[in-house]
C-alpha cells in the first residue's frame, strides 16, 4: 500500500476578516494540492481541518515584542531581517493581523503546528524577486507564478488561471512550511520573543539532493 504523502499548508493572512486571505496545500512531492482566497477566521480553519496538514506557515506575525531588547515597537527577528536587506514591518504597525494570526494559531494548536513565515525573505533566498521594472502588477504576477512553477509542480498556466498575490503568496508560505519540514529553513530572531523561518542559503539545490 502506497504511503500516503504529507501535507503543508500556507496562510497569506490579512489583517481584516473583510479582505481576501490566500490559502494553499502543497504534498511533499512540491504538488501544489489547493489554492483559494477565503475570509472569515472559520474558513481558513474549515480547510486547513480538510486538508490535514504536517505543518501551517503563516505569513503573519505570530508573537509580540517582548522588550527585551529596548523596544515594544518591533521585535529582533524584524530587525534581523532588515540587516539581512529584506525589508520587513515593524510588528507595532500590524497590532490588528498580529491578533487575528495569534488567534488562529491558538485555535489551531491543539492538533496542528503553525510556524511564522515571510514569502518576501523566501522570494529572496530562492532567487524569486522579479528585478526589472514590470509595466503593471498584472505583469509582476505573471512573472512571479511563472518562476514559481519551477518550484512547485502543478501551477496552473498563467494564460489560463493568473493567480492573486494573496494565492501566490499562501503557496510561498506552503512551500516554506515543506522546507522547514526537511530542515531546510533557519529560525530569524529571538526563540523567547519569536522566530521568522526562513529557508536556508542555497536552499533549492539541497532540497534537490534531499
């Protein structure tokens, strides 16, 4: 009997229940499985009970500034990330998302693990940053789901289906959650304030070798 293959899922959380969340399942063998846009908080848990998952990344913080190191405005791993040149929002102007991702990932935690990732910093370390201008966002996300097919298999062709930012940046998120499963991802910040995973340097060709 053929092992059932693991499942990871990606969340692109917006900060309101109002605004569109991109939501997506990846296998283990990098099959992009789901991909949706939901709103309401119950939704996002109704598919991620669906689909089982192995591990959540959420692209949302997910801990607060503890102050330890002078400051409740951001936390370390924020500030790690922009010394690694990867820009990232101070956690104090995200208070709204920053409660609502806290919040799923409580109800999620007694039967799932939910990580923190930031698609941006996983753009960048598996050379996913479009460079160039683009004439308009329409071109950008062309680009960017054309890339991302060399990563994950089963994206749909952009002349049929031209997915939304928050859809590609939940199968980011996917993705992330699967490297993280094999090692393959570096914990950013302060393990008592809270980690921003990130994939490792020259990531994609260990993944390969794996």
């Amino acid at each position: 009997m053929p092992t059932k293959s693991k499942v990871f899922f990606g969340v692109d959380l917006a900060g309101r229940v109002d605004e569109a969340t991109g939501v997506a399942a990846l296998s283990d063998k990098r099959e992009l499985i789901f991909v949706n846009t939901v709103k309401p908080d119950i939704a996002i848990r109704n598919y991620i009970e669906y689909h089982r998952p192995s591990l959540v990344g959420i692209d949302a913080p997910l801990s607060i500034p503890s102050g330890r190191y002078g400051t409740y405005a951001s936390r370390k791993c924020d500030r790690d990330l922009t010394v690694l040149g990867i820009p990232a929002f101070a956690t104090s102007m995200l208070a709204q998302l920053t409660f609502r991702a806290m919040t799923i990932k409580k109800a999620l935690s007694p039967k799932y693990d939910a990580i923190e990732v930031y698609p941006q910093a996983t753009k960048v370390r598996l050379g996913l940053v479009l460079h160039g201008s683009k004439k308009t966002a329409e071109d950008a996300r062309e680009a960017l789901q054309t890339k991302l097919s060399r990563f994950v298999k089963n994206m749909p062709r952009t002349s049929k289906i031209l997915l939304s930012d928050d859809e590609l940046d939940a199968i980011i998120a996917a993705y992330t959650a699967l490297l993280h499963h094999c090692n393959l991802t570096e914990g950013i910040g302060d393990t008592q304030e809270g980690l921003i995973y990130i994939p490792v340097l020259d990531a994609q060709r260990k993944f390969a070798q794996s």
